[in-house]
C-alpha cells in the first residue's frame, strides 16, 4: 500500500499589514513620531489603491529609479484558495511625500509590472503521510507569510534626488548587521537599533488614521529569540520554521508607552495595521541606512500592535537580494508575476504530481479575533469593519483553527 500523503492548508491567524482586498487594508505606526521635511527618510513609497479614491493602503520602499520594494500580501489578496494578484492598473505607488492625501497627480506614479517571489505562501500548509499501518505523521512544508516580498516597477523615472533608493542589504551585509544587532540585544534594557515608518494605524487595536508619515524606533530581535517567543511548545512551528530561519527577522517595542498621567499604556510602539510593505532599517558601520526587512505580520492576539513579548516578524532582505537584483534589473515580459502555488492552480499541477496524494484548501478564517495564539498580517481587514490591514498579526484562517487551533495575521 502506497503511503498517501494528505496536504493542508492551515488558517493560522497572522497580523498581516496587507491582507484581503487592497480597500480593505490599513495600517500606521504605534508609539511613532511624524517625519519632518529634511528628515532622512526619504526611501519611502505609498501603495495607492485606484479603485478606491487612489487611497494608500501599504508602505513599500524606493529600490531604484522605477522599483519599489513592498509585500507580497499587499498585493497578493483574496482567500484562501481563491487569491489573486492585483493587476497593474488597480496600483499606484507616491513617492516624495510626507502626507498620504493626493495633492497633486503629478506625485502619482502608475504601476506597470507586479511580481511576486515565485516561492511566497500566505498560508501555513501541512503534508500528513499516513503509512500502512494507518500511522500519521504531519510535516509543515510551508510557513505562514513566508517569502512575503514583491516588486512593482513604475512607468517614469522618480525624481531623483528629491526622493533616494534606500541601500538593500545583501547577505553578507545581512549577517554582519544581525549578528551585530544581536549581540545589542538585553531583555532586561532593550535597545532602539532599528527604524520602521509607514502610514499605518496610530492605536494598538489597529484604528487611528494618521495621514503623516510616522516612524519609531524597535528593537531588533535574533531569531533564535523570535522563534522561542512564537514557537516555542508547539508541536509544529508555522511561522518561524527553526531558531536558525533565514526568510523572516523579528523586532519588539523597545519600551512601554505611557499617557499623558504617566500611566502605563499596556503597550509599546510598532508597525501596524497599514504599514505591510514598508522598510525596517538599521544603520550600518559608516551611518548609512540600510533595509533589512519588510513589514510583514505578526501573532495575533491583545492588543493587536505593539505587545511586549509577541514579535511582529519582517521578511529578510538579505536572503532575497540577489532574487531582487535580478528582478529590477530588466523589464518583466508579463505585467504579472503570480507566485508559484497560484500558477499550480491555474494549470491543474503540482510539484507532487507523482506522488498518490489528496489536496485540500481550508477555508481562510473570517474574522481578525486577537488570540494571543493567533497571527495576523499587517493589513488584516479582510472581512473587519474597521478596514485595518491585519490578517490577524498573522491570521491566516480557520483550518488551522480545526487543525493546530492557531492564527495568523499580516500588517496590511
């Protein structure tokens, strides 16, 4: 008897910055302070949705003169079994601003190409082998969000040197920033090491609309850390597949936030809700910026941003540099780079056709319910009234509630 091996799409529930339908996702920053005219941060870029009031919906960043960096979730939408790529004419990207509201048209600039990382998966997937004996055994053959990188390219050059590409960390640099990064980090007095910014949610729930580009300072947290934070006890691991995982970094509020009485707030800042896409940087040996991630998700749970010991979890640049180069190094010969599991799907095949298996797609959760063992990505609104951009700090959906009861959610 032929082992069979059994495929599961699991629904964890992940905060993600950009999930569900580009109108639907939100997300600012938590705890941050306005950029000012002058300031550095000039690498960053709107995502603007055309079909709904060309309004922002995810960060991203300026890679070169007609390339912006953002999330695979921002542009990667629908639910589970049912996604799509949102085609170029649904997109545009501003640049040079520090307020999200259209002044001019001439800031706008139209998307002409969107790719997506070949290997980017949205949901965590599982392949139970049942042997002769009916024994199972489950593995996690794709993490949550993982690879959650795209590209789009503009038709006209950004002006230069008005705006600036920010500098990408190739691998080495990578591992030199992280592992000096890491050996920064102290549990007990955390550092502020690394920089996000974006026009997300300004309130820990995920609401708050500030149409000022806000930044604040995390810190940067080893993987090894990250994985023992989200992972740890459980059987299988969803979203950092190891402590030596090279597709994903980590950060946490360096501090707690306090109102305007001195009380503790119960939070400290964050991406959140709106800021899916945007830049995590650091700065290097001589005072350069350099990007080492990309706001991804988060776990789910309360409060939704800015938790003291749930890590909101970035895709890392390093490890997609060289993909990158490629990518922005010539025109794209389609307007759409679909990741690979939904060309699987649009040609009925598998890289397990040959094997005696049954697939099955779980049902993507519905709703952004903040349980701690949740994650959810930075654009989670995808069926919130709120219209925040979460997928639960990860929340990826409800087979995973039937199977390892756990979510996940981006920070769309």
């Amino acid at each position: 008897m032929k082992k069979k091996g059994i495929f599961g799409l699991l629904g964890i529930l992940i905060n993600i910055p950009c999930i569900g339908y580009a109108a639907e996702i939100e997300s600012y920053i938590v705890g941050g302070n306005p950029v000012r005219q002058g300031d550095e941060i000039t690498w960053m870029a709107s995502i603007r949705n055309t079909t709904d009031n060309t309004s922002h919906f995810c960060g991203g960043s300026i890679v070169n003169k007609e390339w912006v960096l953002t999330a695979a979730h921002c542009v990667v939408q629908g639910i589970a079994g049912n996604e799509f790529t949102l085609p170029p004419n649904n997109l545009a990207v501003m640049v040079g601003k520090l307020s999200s509201e259209v002044v001019d048209t001439a800031d706008l600039y139209q998307v002409t190409h969107v790719v997506v990382h070949p290997e980017y998966s949205p949901n965590a997937e599982t392949k139970i082998t049942v042997d002769e004996n009916q024994n199972q055994t489950q593995e996690v053959v794709k993490l949550a969000l993982d690879n959650d990188i795209a590209l789009l390219r503009v038709n006209r050059s950004f002006p230069f040197p008005t705006v600036n590409p920010i500098k990408l960390a190739d691998q080495k640099i990578a591992q030199r920033l992280e592992a000096s990064l890491a050996g920064e980090w102290n549990e007990i007095n955390r550092p502020a090491n690394t920089v996000v910014s974006g026009w997300g949610a300004t309130n820990s729930d995920g609401t708050g609309i500030s149409t000022n580009l806000m930044y604040t300072e995390l810190s940067y947290l080893p993987i090894s850390d990250c994985f023992n934070l989200l992972e740890r006890g459980n059987d299988e691991h969803f979203i950092i597949g190891s402590p030596m995982n090279l597709t994903k970094v980590c950060a946490l509020p360096p501090d707690i936030l306090f109102d305007e009485e001195g009380d503790p707030l119960g939070y400290g800042p964050d991406a959140c809700k709106g800021d899916s896409g945007g830049p995590l940087v650091t700065k290097d040996i001589d005072g350069r910026w350099v990007q080492l991630g990309v706001v991804s998700g988060g776990p789910q749970g309360a409060p939704l941003c800015g938790a003291y010991l749930r890590p909101g979890f970035y895709a890392r640049v390093g490890t997609y540099f060289d993909w990158i180069k490629e990518i922005v190094g010539k025109i794209p010969d389609s307007p759409i780079s679909n990741p690979d599991f939904m060309e699987d799907k649009e040609t009925g095949t598998s890289k397990d056709d040959d094997q005696d298996v049954d697939t099955g797609e779980g049902k993507a959760d519905e709703g952004c319910n903040p349980e701690v063992s949740g994650i959810s990505p930075n654009n989670c609104a995808l069926n919130s009234d709120g219209g925040g951009g979460m997928v639960s700090y990860f929340g990826l959906g409800g087979l995973i509630l039937m199977l390892l009861r756990r979510r996940v959610l981006s920070r769309d």
